[in-house]
C-alpha cells in the first residue's frame, strides 16, 4: 500500500518534468553561456567581465538551487507561484516583441504549465502533511466528542489557546462542522 505522505507516480512525473524544464535545462545553457563568455573574456583577458560573468553566474547558481530547493525539495507553493507569474509575463513581452523566438514562447509556455503543475501537486502533498499531523489527529479526536455546533466552538476556542499548529486545529475544525451541519440537516 502506498504511503500517503509520499508521492504517487503520476506526481513524481510531473515533478521530473518540472526539474527538467525549470532547473536542469537553464542550468545547462546558462553554463554554456557562462563558459564561453569567461573563455571570451581570459582570451581578452578582460577583467572586469570575468568578474561580472562570475557574479551573474553565482547568482543564478542561488537563484536556481533556491527554485530546487523551496519548490522541489520542501515541495512549496509560493515560488512557484512567482514562476508562473512571471512565466505569464514574458509571455506578454514575447507576444509583442517580433523578433523572440518561437522556442522560448513555448519554453515559457511549458516551464508555466509544469509549475501550475507542480504547484497543484504540492498544494495537496501539503494537505496530506497536514492531515497526517498529530497536531490535527489530536484536535479531531477532541473534536469529534461536540454534539452541536456550540461544543465544538467551545472546544476550538480551548485548543486555540493551547495548540501551536493553529493550520491543523483549524483544518480539522473546519471538517468536524461540516459533520455537524451534516448531521443536523439528516
């Protein structure tokens, strides 16, 4: 049986493609880039664009590891949320700028739907991290004693004061009035 804090296949397709289009690929041709300007400029032996090229190459080292790792390996939502952002306005400049290639307009297109992607994906491993918590195992199990909607406001309030995972106290808040407004209309 698959473990639900884990990602199913499908996921993890979706996540080695995102990885590929998004950090692999750039990675790859800013270091073509990087390579053949730092060559340029020793054989110029032009200091001061060695010294920029290593900088903008550092920075985008940063840039790139911190897209891998808030959005890859913690499984984030906020900078993928910047991504498609910005993937949506360089799609703007690309539409009214004639002379961008049709390759980068599909790049943005591709690097914009694997993140909306990825950022569904994580959304929900989130959720699951969130349910499996004992923070929230803990505040359903109190939950589930309330009979009516003013027991459980009541015991909410109490755990709120208690409780420092307030995301999980009220997640399972949330689904134990559902119930209870399920039940009452039964």
């Amino acid at each position: 049986m698959e473990n639900s804090l884990e990602f199913t296949e499908a996921e993890n397709k979706i996540r080695k493609k995102w990885l590929f289009w998004s950090i692999k690929l750039p990675a790859f041709i800013l270091g073509c880039f990087f390579t053949i300007g730092v060559l340029s400029a020793i054989i110029t032996t032009n200091l001061m664009a060695i010294m920029g090229l290593l900088l903008a190459s550092f920075l985008s080292v940063c840039g790139l590891y911190m897209n891998y790792y808030c959005a890859y390996k913690n499984a984030g939502t906020i900078l993928l949320l910047f991504e498609m952002i910005w993937s949506s306005f360089s799609l703007v400049v690309i539409l009214f700028e004639s002379e961008m290639s049709a390759i980068f307009l599909l790049y943005q297109l591709i690097v914009f739907y694997y993140s909306y992607k990825l950022r569904k994906i994580n959304k929900k491993f989130q959720e699951r991290n969130l349910i499996a918590s004992p923070a929230y195992i803990n505040a359903l199990s109190v939950f589930s004693t309330a009979t009516n909607l003013k027991e459980l406001n009541e015991q909410f309030s109490k755990l709120r004061d208690l409780e420092s995972s307030v995301k999980a106290l009220t997640k399972a808040y949330k689904q134990q009035k559902k119930r209870l407004k399920l039940a009452s209309f039964n």
